[in-house]
C-alpha cells in the first residue's frame, strides 16, 4: 500500500520536473542551441522516470501476464530513455558555459553597433 503511494508521487515529480524542463527548454533562446538540447536531455530524462514508475506502480495494482508483458516494456523503455538521455545531457554539459559567453559577447557586440 505504502509503495504504491510513493509510486504516485514519484510519478507527479517525474511529471513537475518534465514540465518544468521542457519550459526551460521551449524560453532559451534560439541562438543557444545546445543550451536548448541540454534542457531537452533533462526533459526527456523525467519523462524516462515517468514511464519507469508507471510501470512500475501498474505491477503494483495488477496482476496477470497481459499487465506483466506490458508494464515490462514500459519498465525497459523508461530506463532507456533515462540512460540515453542521461549521456546526452553529460555530453552537453561541458558546452555550456562557452556557449552562454559566446552568446553574451554576441549581444555586447550588437548592442554596441
């Protein structure tokens, strides 16, 4: 009973923190394009542990081999997407900081002309 509340709970953080990313990632700015990839890596590393807790928690409330097969699949495809997403957003990471003073000394430059 108490495992299937903490499977809610994960499952309505998973969902705050996916929206909270994708509006970081829809309010960058175009011209910090991996700035914009990195927040998509976030994003779509909370929905992986949406689709994970999901599976999980349908394990927890049913059971028969139909909801076995498939709450499995979900279980598989939300740790992929969080282990991919995860690499993409450490492959990322390291750009940032050039990215945001390139882009900074590109608005000095226009506002200066």
């Amino acid at each position: 009973m108490y495992f299937n509340f903490i499977c809610v709970v994960l499952i309505i953080f998973s969902l705050m923190f996916y929206l909270y990313n994708k509006t970081r990632q829809l309010r960058t700015p175009a011209a910090l394009e991996i700035r914009h990839k990195y927040y998509k890596a976030k994003a779509n590393i909370w929905l992986g542990a949406f689709i994970l807790t999901f599976g999980v928690n349908q394990i927890i409330l049913f059971s028969g081999f139909v909801t076995y097969a498939i709450a499995g699949i979900f279980i598989v495809l939300g740790a992929l997407v969080i282990y991919d997403n995860y690499k993409r957003s450490k492959h990322y990471a390291p750009f940032l900081q050039e990215e945001q003073q390139l882009y900074e000394a590109a608005q000095q430059d226009a506002a200066s002309h």
